[in-house]
C-alpha cells in the first residue's frame, strides 16, 4: 500500500476537481508528497516479506553472490541471518 486510503481519495478528488473545470486546464497538477512520505515504510515492508519468504541456502556463502555485478540474492547464505539481509536492504 503505497498510499493510505484517504489520501488517495483525497489525491483522486484533487485530479477529477481540476478536470471539471471550464475550460479544462491545460496542466493537471498532482501532489505526489504523500506518496513520497510513504516509500521508505512501503519498500521496507515489500522487502521484509521477500526476505521472510527465503530459503536458507547453507552450501552458499555471501561471497558467492556477486552483488556489485547486480546478482540478487535469492537464498539466506550460511554467513548472514535474516535480520542483518533486511538491515543491509532497508531503504
């Protein structure tokens, strides 16, 4: 939810408020601030839920993952536990 309810009620209102208007403007302005306010707490809920879905990988170390490369990854390695992952990804 990147968005709570009644911002997003408020944002839509906004935008159909600007396009009754005669005559229709020519820019429809959006304020994206709540949006933005709510990123860091949504992406650190998307990532909590993708590391608590991981396997653990013990035959696998992180020096096996070549994360400069852009190789995500996929497991929980021997040498890092859940926590220090989400910490290490947290936003």
């Amino acid at each position: 939810e990147i968005l709570p309810k009644d911002a997003a009620i408020d944002l839509t209102q906004d935008v159909i408020d600007q396009l009754m208007q005669e005559p229709l403007p020519d820019v429809i302005t959006v304020d994206l601030s709540v949006i933005k306010e709510n990123m860091p707490q949504v992406a650190e809920a998307i990532l909590g839920d993708m590391v608590s879905e991981m396997e653990e990988c013990p035959e696998k170390s992180m020096a096996d993952f070549d994360i400069e490369g852009g190789e995500m990854i996929t497991c929980i390695p021997s040498d890092l536990d859940r926590a220090d992952l989400l910490g290490g990804l947290a936003v």
